[in-house]
C-alpha cells in the first residue's frame, strides 16, 4: 500500500468527485482512478460507489477513511519533527475552536504565531466541540479549543484551561430580570433561546436541566453568538450561556442571572489534542503561547 493510494483516496473522500479530487490533487482523472482501483485491488474490496451523480464511501471505505487520515497525520508529523529537529518550524497547523471560547483569545494567538514561525501554514475551522475532538482523533486537526465532551482516550487527551459558571440573559422587561440567582425549576415553562446540541454551551445547558429533572424547550436554535443575542434582546426567549457572553458589547442591557452552583453549572474549557507522541511541533509551539 503506497502513501499516494491513501492520499488520493482521502481525497475523494472528502470531496465525493472524482473531477474535483483530480484538480485539487493536480493529476489526471484517469490516474487518480487507477490509484483507487489498485487500492480497491489489494485490499480485496470496493471503497466507493460510484453512480454519474455522486460518490459514496462504502463500509469497507468509511473503515479505511479513520485510518488513512490517521497515518497522514503520523507521516505529516513525522516530516514537521525532522525540520524541527533541524531548527526551522515548517508544514501545517491546523486548529480547531468553538465560537467565543471562554479564556482563549485565538486571534491574537494566531498572528503571533505567524510572526514567530511564518513558514507554518495556518487553517482554521470552527465547529461544535463534538465535532472537533472528532477531527482531531481523526488526525484532521492538530487541536482544537472546546468544551469538554468526552474522557481522554488512546486517540485524544483533553488539557484544561479554563472554567466559569452559567449565566442566565433575559430581557429588561421579563419576569426575572432584577432578581437574584435562579435555579433551573425556576425557568420551567420559559422558552430558550440556545446553540446546535453539538455545542459546549448546550450541552453543558442540557446537562443541568437533565441533572436537575426539569423539562426545557428550545424554541429558537441559533449557531452564533450574535444571533443569540439579538434574540434574548428582542425579548422572543431567554439563554443559559457562560458568564463571559454577557459581557459582549451586544448584551448592553439584558439582565443577567446567576445560575445557582450545582456541580454541573461548570463550563470548562480544554485543549484538545492527539496523544502525546503523536502531537505536531506547531501545535507543541502553539500551546507553549498559552503560558507566555
């Protein structure tokens, strides 16, 4: 099995074309096609399924998807340690985070390290934290800056940073606004305002409601902070989220409500990365900016 099977079919993989594949790899379509039908070949199964509309990945193709993204990350890190080694920081570093993550100023971090390593290419992708210790199990991502989402594993290690309590938003006018701390029975019955499920904030929401044996209903799913906001201010439901989204310029004027402490009032966020033989030089360079 050679690396350049693995590479292209990764590729089309992730872009379910042949066509497309071919272009973003630069070579020809009938090459790239001969490539998968020698991997189809050794490992006596078809990978794709393949109609004049779409590709597909077959079960035997979604199996070897986990490990070829697997072993490039290994071979990808491999060529990052040895210009390491050699005193140049160079390759990819590709990182992950949630919108608005508490503690973690990404922007900043990002343009000083460009300014110390500007041969490392940067890419960046937000998601839900579900999603994001998926991709860099996956290896698809050298970390990623979430909301705890599951125990380490021989594939992911979670380092934490940072934690802050819940914080109920209202309107100005609503029932609950000029009061104290609330508990989750005392919002039984109101209409919330909240992310994706696959969202730290939500799902640490759903873990206290759950814990504490009350019913919610999300009325308005929104998959930004912005949108959240404007919502709560247009007094159309009320949002549980972490104490800093109340400090956003766009907040002015909502009440904030304590969430009384219960255990799982904590919305903590963690580094997600690979194990530790298995983590790149730029995202080890990364994360030694977090303690300057």
């Amino acid at each position: 099995m050679e690396l350049r099977h693995l590479q292209h079919f990764v590729a089309v993989a992730e872009d379910r074309h042949f066509t497309r594949a071919a272009e973003r790899l630069m070579v020809s379509q009938s090459g790239l096609s001969a490539s998968i039908r020698a991997l189809e070949r050794e490992l006596r199964a078809p990978l794709f399924v393949r109609t004049t509309r779409r590709v597909t990945l077959t079960e035997a193709g979604r199996a070897l998807l986990v490990e070829a993204e697997r072993i490039l990350a290994q071979v990808r890190a491999a060529h990052d340690a040895v210009a390491a080694v050699q005193g140049v920081l160079r390759g990819t570093l590709a990182l992950g985070t949630e919108q608005c993550i508490a503690g973690v100023c990404v922007a900043p971090l990002l343009a000083t390290f460009r300014r110390q390593h500007p041969d490392v290419e940067i890419r960046l992708r937000q998601a839900g934290s579900g999603a994001l210790a998926e991709e860099v199990a996956a290896g698809r991502l050298d970390l990623a800056f979430a909301v705890t989402t599951r125990p380490d594993s021989d594939q992911l290690r979670c380092l934490p940073l940072t934690s802050e309590p819940m914080t109920v938003l209202c309107h100005p006018t609503h029932r609950l606004a000029g009061g104290g701390a609330v508990t989750p029975e005392d919002l039984g019955g109101e209409d919330f305002v909240d992310f994706h499920p696959d969202w730290g904030p939500r799902r640490t929401t759903d873990a206290v409601f759950a814990a504490a044996g009350v019913h919610r209903t999300v009325a308005l799913e929104v998959n930004d902070v912005h949108g959240l906001l404007d919502l709560v201010q247009e007094g159309l439901g009320i949002a549980v989220v972490p104490r800093h989204f109340g400090h956003k310029r766009e907040a002015s004027g909502l009440a904030a409500l304590p969430l009384k402490d219960t255990a799982e009032t904590s919305y903590e966020t963690v580094a997600m990365l690979p194990p530790a033989d298995a983590t790149s030089p730029a995202a080890i360079a990364f994360m030694a900016l977090l303690d300057s």
